[in-house]
C-alpha cells in the first residue's frame, strides 16, 4: 500500500467493489449458464 492509499481511504471502498463486480462478471463468464451461485 501506498502512503497516498492511506491518504484516501474512502476510495478503498470503491476500488474493492469494482474489484468485486468484475470478478463477479468473470466467474458469470466463466460458469455454464444456470449454474446456482452460492
């Protein structure tokens, strides 16, 4: 982590979820359509 990263902890937030949204995109790419998602 940088200094700047802890100088603006509010966009961690931000990060992680657009993180989140384009694994969870991947994985919807990556499983057979209709497989259950825990």
């Amino acid at each position: 982590m940088t200094p700047e990263g802890a100088r603006t902890p509010r966009l961690i937030p931000d990060v992680l979820a657009e993180y989140g949204a384009l694994t969870q995109q991947a994985l919807l790419d990556y499983l057979p359509a209709g497989e259950p998602q825990a």
